[in-house]
C-alpha cells in the first residue's frame, strides 16, 4: 500500500480522522497480482506528545475512490501528500 492523497474530514488540536487515497496492490493464487486505488480512514489522537491510533472510523468511504493526481481526485477533495517540489 502506498498512500498518495489525503483528506482531514474533521480535525481537532488532539483528534482526527485522516484519510489515505492509496494504491493497493494484492497478490492471490488465482488472479497473481493485481494493483488498485483504495481508500482507508485512520483515526488518530494526541497524547503523551505523540498521535495515537484509535479503533478504525466507520462510514462508507469508496466515493472517495478515484485516481491520484487527477481532476477527478482534486474534485473529490483531494490534496497530495507531498506537492511537487516539496523535499521528500
């Protein structure tokens, strides 16, 4: 998994549900490997000078899904993770 795009849905000083834009890639005997688009919520809070994960978000996300880096995914809210010429 290589995540490429987020969204803060909601965010507060010490909570936050982030959301990764990510391709995926599954390897399965039948089909060998396949390469995808995925979304995946991750929420998070600050303690002890740390961001803590908490259980997984629920909601359905796959509205989200579109291809990185393209006018659909900007559509959709999109941002890059890291923007061109940012040190990587």
């Amino acid at each position: 998994m290589t995540p490429q795009e987020y969204q803060l849905p909601n965010a507060t000083a010490n909570q936050a549900t982030v959301v990764l834009l990510c391709d995926f890639t599954t390897v399965t005997p039948g089909q060998g490997t396949l390469t995808s688009t995925a979304v995946f919520p991750v929420a998070v809070h600050w303690a002890d000078g740390d961001w803590r994960a908490l259980p997984t978000p629920g909601g359905d996300y796959s509205g989200l899904v579109a291809q990185p880096g393209t006018a659909q995914a900007a559509s959709r809210g999109w941002q890059l993770l890291i923007p061109p010429g940012s040190p990587s």
